[in-house]
C-alpha cells in the first residue's frame, strides 16, 4: 500500500505552516517475548493556515446540518419518494434553519435579553403560524415584537 500525500488547491489563504499540527492517536499490536502487546503512539502531522482556517470554520456546516436534519427532520416525516419533493423538502429545510439563524443574530446583536430568546423548535412553530396567518402590512420592527409575545404566550402554555 502506498502513501500518497493529500493536497488542497485553494485561492484564498496562504501555504504558511500553522502553529498548529493534526495529532491522530493510533495503536498496533507487537509481539514481545512471544507475547502480543497493544502499543499506541501518536501521529504528528504539520498544518498550514488553509486548512487550521477550514477546520476552524467546517464545524459551522454540521451545526446547520443538526438543526436541518435532526430537529427540524423534514425528510424524515414526509415520505419522499420523488426527487423533486426531496428537493423542495431539503429547500424549504434550509430556509427555515437560516431563518431560524437570521433571527438569532439580530437578537443577541440588539442587546436583549438572552433568556427570552425563543429556542429552535419554537421558533418553527411561530414562523409557521405567522406564515399561515400572516399580516403583510406590519412594519419589521412591529413583526419582531409579535413573534416576542406570540413566544412568550407559547412558553407560558408549557
């Protein structure tokens, strides 16, 4: 078996090594006096900046992925048979998730209070509710403070 090195073509960053190296444990049986032993070592691999900046910012994809397929899990609940319908599902997935994104961002940037926040699957439920109940002559500003009181109404019903 050969080992090739892997290689990342990239047009932003640089090549520069990171202070940072990949540290992979790993183990192997040997055998000593007839007798086999577990030995581990460790796996010292240098990094450059490219790729300590891709595995800094490529746990964000999962965490939208988690909320998308885990929580919100529309793929799961409507039987797709189609490719179309699967698609619609996974669009109208990520739509919700970065709306649920978009909403959060603008909360804890206007300073508020962070335990009035509504959580995800609350949010769903009062984008659902305002999408099918809708009032498109309110202002953004009156629409925020709506979907406050329709989160706390929810919350206190609990």
């Amino acid at each position: 078996m050969t080992k090739v090195g892997k290689r990342i073509i990239s047009t932003c960053s640089n090549g520069r090594p990171s202070q940072y190296e990949h540290i992979v444990e790993r183990s192997r049986v040997i055998e000593v006096d007839g007798a086999l032993q577990a030995e581990s070592y460790s796996k010292h691999t240098p990094q450059s900046e490219v790729v300590e900046e891709l595995f800094r910012c490529f746990s964000v994809i999962d965490v939208h992925v988690h909320y998308r397929q885990g929580t919100l899990a529309l793929e799961r609940h409507w039987k797709t048979y189609c490719w179309r319908h699967r698609l619609f599902c996974t669009i109208v997935g990520v739509v919700y998730t970065d709306s649920f994104f978009a909403y959060r961002q603008d909360f804890l940037s206007s300073g508020a209070d962070t335990t009035t926040m509504m959580g995800y699957e609350t949010f769903l439920g009062t984008l659902a509710s305002s999408m099918i109940f809708n009032n498109l002559d309110m202002s953004p500003t009156e629409f925020r403070c709506a979907i406050t009181k329709e989160s706390t109404k929810n919350m206190l019903r609990r």
